[in-house]
C-alpha cells in the first residue's frame, strides 16, 4: 500500500519515481521550491498536471534564466494558462531565482545543512507533521537570505519531496527503497 497516490496513474508515478527521493542538484530543488511555492493553498495533483507548462514557462527552471526575467515575463507568465497565475506566486519565483544565484556555497549545501536525523517511520499519515522544528529554521534560513513565498509548512513539504526527510508509511513499499538511497 502506497502512503498516496493509489489508483491515479499522475500519483502513483511521483510517489514511485519521485517522492523522498534525494535532489542534490541546485536546479532541481530550485524548481521544488517554486513548485511548493505555487501549490500553497492548491493540491500538489494541480501543480503536477501543470508541471510541464512551469517548466516551459519558466525555462526549465533554470535560475540563472528566471532571475533574468523582466515585468514583460511577469505579465506574459499572468496571461499563460498553462501555470498558476499568481501574480506574487510568479514573482516570488523570479526573487527566488535571484537569491539562489546569491547564495554563497550554493542552495544544495544550504538546503541539505537542515536535513534532521531520522526519525520513526509513520504508521499512517495522521502520524506526519505539517511541520517541524528543522522546517520552521529552513524556512526562517531561507527568508533572511531573501527566498519569499516560503513558509514552514511549505519547507517542510520540499524536505519530504526532496528527501531530506523520509516520511513514507512503515507499510510503504517505497520506504526501505528511500531508506537505502
């Protein structure tokens, strides 16, 4: 049994492929935290039907590209249907792309310095936090280092998305497999 995603095809996908998997390369959790970003307040099944369209319109989310962006990005992104049309969502994705090329040592080395120690496998989602002490200083990092749209429910959720934490189900197949990367 699946900790989610059981019975559609777009979720059971992520969570097998994707999900707790360790990124450890700058563009990667760059689009991660854009991602999350624009799922606040959404289902993450909107942000993964529309991934596609961010990274086209974002450049593939690279940052060096989307910290170039102008305000003619920003209202070309607003009319683009393919994404969430947020105008602070958009723009808080083009400040972070800026603060990601400002960071000295690199967003990897920053991100993955508050990976906690490990702790129990949940036996059921109710068992999984929103977030935590290592999130709320994630996030906190990241704001002084001028990062927006990033709260501590949202670093909490990347940490899981990116690995840092492994908060799939004791009865996950996937769990053992995560555990070993």
């Amino acid at each position: 049994m699946r900790c989610f995603g059981d019975g559609d095809p777009l979720y059971e996908a992520y969570h097998d492929h994707e999900w707790g998997r360790p990124l450890r390369d700058e563009r990667s959790l760059f689009e991660l935290i854009c991602l999350e970003g624009f799922q606040a307040g959404l289902s993450w099944r909107t942000i993964l039907v529309r991934r596609d369209g961010f990274r086209e319109a974002f450049a593939g989310f690279h940052p060096e590209r989307v910290a170039a962006f102008t305000t003619a990005d920003v209202e070309r992104l607003v009319a683009d249907s393919r994404i969430i049309r947020h105008r602070g969502k958009i723009e808080a994705a083009i400040a972070n792309a800026r603060a990601t090329l400002a960071l000295e040592g690199g967003l990897v080395d920053l991100v993955w310095s508050f990976r906690p120690e490990p702790g129990p496998a949940p036996a059921s989602l109710r068992d999984v936090p929103a977030s935590t002490d290592a999130s709320r200083a994630l996030a906190k990092a990241l704001r002084q280092k001028g990062f927006r749209f990033f709260g501590e429910t949202t670093a909490y959720a990347m940490m899981q998305a990116a690995g840092l934490v492994n908060d799939h189900l004791a009865a996950c197949p996937m769990r053992a497999e995560i555990e070993a990367s």
